[in-house]
C-alpha cells in the first residue's frame, strides 16, 4: 500500500501542475503536441521516458483490484503503451490532436484527476 500511496502522491503532483499550467494558460498541450510532432528526437525522447514509467508501474504496481489502487495500475499501462507508440509509431501522435484542442478543459480535467489521487496519497 505504501508504493500506491507513494504513487498517487506524484500523480496528484503531476496532474496538477499540467492542470493549472493549462488553466493560466502559461502552455497549451496543443502547442506542446505540435512540437513532438515536428520533431521526431523530441517525440522519441517523451515516448521513452513514458516508457520506462509505464514499465516500472505495470512492474512494481500490477494491482487489479476493485479499489482506488486499480486507477495506478490503469495509469501504468497507458504510459507503457503510450511510450511504445511514440517510439514505435510516431506518426501516432496526430491521433492525441483532438484531445487537446481546448486546453482549458483538459485542465479542468487534470485538476480533478490530481484532486483525487491527492485524496488517497495525501489525506486518506
């Protein structure tokens, strides 16, 4: 229980700082995503780093039960193959182009998501 803890605290951490950085409109994931596109270095360098992250939690947090615990474990796979398509596939990152026309909700989003990982790492 201490790892998912340990885990939902940096989710929390991270989700909330995209989420008010999206929200002051200090950057824009669509900005950001036309940049991975333009360059392939740049799009291979995040899909490894999203890689080894995805390895790490699907490693050490495999946990499929029906509790919050599940939601790391659900995060880990994506980043796992999130990152194996950027390297693999990097064309695949027009796909993420309409999730991020509005910015705004996707901070929303994002706070909200950090909002409730903040509650299982930092409260309960």
């Amino acid at each position: 229980m201490e790892l998912s803890i340990l885990a939902a605290k940096i989710i929390s951490l991270l989700y909330l700082a995209a989420g008010i950085s999206a929200l002051s409109g200090q950057m824009t994931f669509k900005g950001i995503l036309e940049d991975l596109m333009a360059s392939r270095a740049l799009s291979f360098a995040m899909g490894f780093v999203a890689l080894i992250v995805g390895v790490l939690l699907v490693t050490y947090h495999n946990i499929w039960v029906k509790d919050w615990t599940v939601l790391i474990t659900i995060i880990g796979w994506a980043a796992l193959i999130k990152g194996f398509m950027f390297i693999a596939y990097p064309d695949s990152l027009s796909w993420f182009r309409g999730w991020f026309k509005n910015s705004q909700a996707f901070g929303v989003l994002a706070i909200a998501i950090s909002l409730l990982f903040g509650y299982f790492g930092f409260v309960a």
